[in-house]
C-alpha cells in the first residue's frame, strides 16, 4: 500500500499520469484488495473457529462444574456414612461396655444371691458333710461361673476332696 501512495504522490507532483500508469495502479490497487480481501476473509475464519472452540470450552467447562458437584456430593454422603459407622461403632463400644460391665455386676450380684448356697456349702464341709458340701459347691459353680467367688468354691471342692481322702486314710 506504501508503494501506491509513493508511486501516485510521484505521478501527481509531475502532473498528469499516463494511461499505463493508470492501469498499473489499478492492477496494484485490485491486487492489494485482494489481498485484504484474503485477510478478512482468513480473519473471519479464525474468529470463527475461535468461537467453536469458546463454546467447546464452555461446554466442557459446565460438563465439568457438574461432575465435580456430583463428586462432591458423593464425597460428602461418604463422609456422612462414616460419621454415622463411627456414632454406630461408639454407640456399640458403648453397649458393649455396659455388657461387660453388668457381667462384673452379675458376677457381684450373683455372687451375693448365691452366698448362702456357698455359706451352706462351707457349713456342710465343717460339720463334714463332703458329699452334701461338694453337692453344694457345684450347685454355685454352676450358677456362678464367673463370680468372684467362684475360687472360693473351687477352693472348698478342694477341701471336701482332700477331707474325704484323710477319712479313707485313717480308719
């Protein structure tokens, strides 16, 4: 384009142009348009193109958002999940506690209710009665596995054993 205007300011500062100048410019000037011509139409393409691939982006971009949303609210039930498997478990940590616990008070407890059946029994091994107190020692055993004071009763089975064995010994 600079050399159009540099070649018509030479011929307008002569004077007049010849008729081949005329028609060169004109051919420079039809070949110069369709150069822009070219240009604007390449211009157009690649806006074009470049609004294909905004939308594309957009549209990927929003495939996206949606995922990661239902993501999300699968992490956060998930979490939810395991909040409620670990109340569960506490609460169940919890049971099991009072479980073990009242089987250390039913072992009290049982060992109190069956006191006098051991009171008994240790009266019988006294007075010498083996059979009634050994009787009487199992009777609580197996009442009171698990009581405190079940060791005492073994203890007395003991007893009633060996007294039996001191009675066969001495005549």
């Amino acid at each position: 384009m600079l050399s159009l205007a540099v070649l018509a300011s030479s011929w307008l500062g002569e004077g007049c142009a010849s008729r081949k100048q005329v028609m060169a410019l004109q051919k420079e000037h039809a070949t110069l348009r369709a150069k822009l011509d070219t240009i604007q139409m390449q211009n157009r393409q690649i806006m074009d193109a470049i609004c294909v691939q905004d939308a594309s982006l957009r549209e990927r971009r929003a495939t996206m958002d949606y995922k990661i949303s239902q993501i999300d609210e699968r992490v956060q039930m998930v979490a939810s999940t395991i909040g409620q498997s670990d109340s569960r478990y506490a609460e169940l940590a919890a049971a099991m506690e009072e479980i073990n616990r009242r089987a250390v008070s039913t072992d009290t407890t049982g060992a109190i209710l069956g006191k006098d059946v051991l009171d008994a029994a240790e009266a019988d091994l006294t007075r010498g009665s083996y059979d009634l107190a050994e009787e009487r020692f199992m009777q609580f055993l197996g009442r009171f596995p698990v009581s405190t004071l079940a060791d005492d009763a073994q203890y007395g089975l003991a007893e009633c054993f060996y007294g039996r064995q001191n009675i066969r010994s001495h005549p």
